[in-house]
C-alpha cells in the first residue's frame, strides 16, 4: 500500500483543494497535526504489533463489500460522533488513508500484480515494491517544510478505540523524525520486509533499463497516473462524506 509520505502529499493537496467545502477545508487547517497523524496513522499497526485488517478493515484476499471506512465505523461505533475537532479532523485523515487504499488494492495491486500474467510471482512481488518506492520518493520531494513540525505537534488523546495514543505517538515521531530535513528510512523498512537489502533496492531503482523491462512495460506510468487520480478522488469524496454525515 502507498507509504506515509504518499499519504502526506494526499494531504497536503486536500487542505487546499476547493473541492472540499470551506468549512471541512478550515477544520482540518485548524486541526493539522491531527488531520497529518490520521493520514498516517492506519499504518502505526506496524509499531503497535496489530494486524493489518484491524486497522485496514479489509483483507487482501478477500471482496471489499462496504467501503472500508464505513466498515470502521460499523466496527466501532463511538467514531460516528468525534467527541472533539481534533479527533474529527484525525478520523478525516484516516478516512482519507483508508479510501486511497482501498481503490490502490482494486485498481492496482488486485488486477495487474496479485492478477497479472507477466513476470513470475517473485518478480510482481518485486516491483509492487519497486512502484511504491518510486511513488515515495517523488512525494517525499514534494513534502513542504512545514510538515515536520505539524505533525510532530499531534497530540492523541483516545482517538481511536482500537490503537493506543502511544502506538500513535510512537509511529508519529518514526515518521515526522523522516521527514526534512530529516532522511527518509523507506528503502531501509521496505528491504527488511522483503528481504532485499536496502542498497540492492537503490540498484534496482537507479538502473532504467532494468525499470523499463521488469516495471513500466507491464504496469505503464499512464496507468500508474490514472490510479493516482482516481485514488485521489476516491480518498476526497469518502472525505467529504464521513466530515457531512
């Protein structure tokens, strides 16, 4: 799934974009650390040894019959009412995380990796990681210097009933201390989850002909952008209608 930079790059965009009525864009301005941490924090799972559909609400192998948001708020109902700005504006963000990767997983890594019929299973298994480094890393660049500081301010107080604020915390100060002027660690975790070393991933990801022949002839960045941008939408609408409900 899209890393926690590709994440604050989605957020970084939404506070500014139009398409999300002024009173939603003024509240997560208002509450931006908390609205950064959401967008990342699906993903504390890793630090706070939970499975990934217990923070997710959806399983990889299985149909996405509700989308995954609402399938949360099924789970846990008390998130249907935000006791604060705060914690509302830190479910928008992870209503947002979950939405883009719920359509990464349709449109994406279910058709033409887990589906697709090029390459071997270890090669597709490969350059999923291959594509989302890319992806990291073009965001990170795009990461304003003001994200840092914002969200290391985040401050949990019982936002969720299902991650403790010191899984939170935890996760926050692992990614906010990446961020710049800090150095990124995705090459680092991403070759401890496969078992690539992080220099070989470097390798790989600086060789263009290698790139060419194993990644974009078979999954093409038209297709990659396509994605995006329906990810991106998706992530704005769902959004939107968890803030108006």
């Amino acid at each position: 799934m899209p890393t926690p930079f590709t994440h604050l790059a989605s957020a970084q965009r939404l506070i500014v974009d139009e398409q999300v009525p002024e009173d939603m864009r003024a509240l997560l301005k208002r509450e931006l650390p908390a609205f950064l941490l959401g967008n990342i924090a699906a993903d504390a799972r890793i630090s706070g040894n939970l499975n990934r559909e217990s923070t997710h609400f959806f399983a990889y192998d299985r149909p996405i019959d509700t989308h995954p948001w609402r399938a949360m708020l099924d789970q846990h109902p008390t998130l249907r009412t935000p006791t604060t700005d705060a914690q509302r504006a830190f479910l928008a963000g992870y209503v947002a995380h979950l939405s883009m990767d719920e359509l990464w997983s349709l449109e994406m890594v279910r058709p033409h990796f887990v589906g697709g019929s090029w390459g071997d299973r270890k090669l597709r298994f490969l350059m999923l990681h291959i594509i989302l480094i890319y992806m990291d890393e073009r965001d990170y660049a795009a990461l304003l210097d003001w994200q840092r500081p914002t969200l290391c301010a985040a401050a949990p107080d019982a936002w969720t009933p299902f991650m403790s604020d010191e899984t939170l915390a935890e996760w926050r100060d692992f990614i906010g201390g990446q961020l710049p002027p800090g150095s990124s660690q995705t090459l680092e975790v991403f070759g401890g989850r496969i078992d690539v070393p992080a220099a070989v991933l470097r390798v790989i990801l600086d060789d263009d002909i290698r790139i060419q022949s194993e990644l974009w002839d078979h999954i093409p960045k038209s297709l990659l952008a396509t994605v995006e941008d329906s990810m991106y939408a998706h992530a704005r609408a769902q959004m939107v209608a968890f803030l108006g409900q």
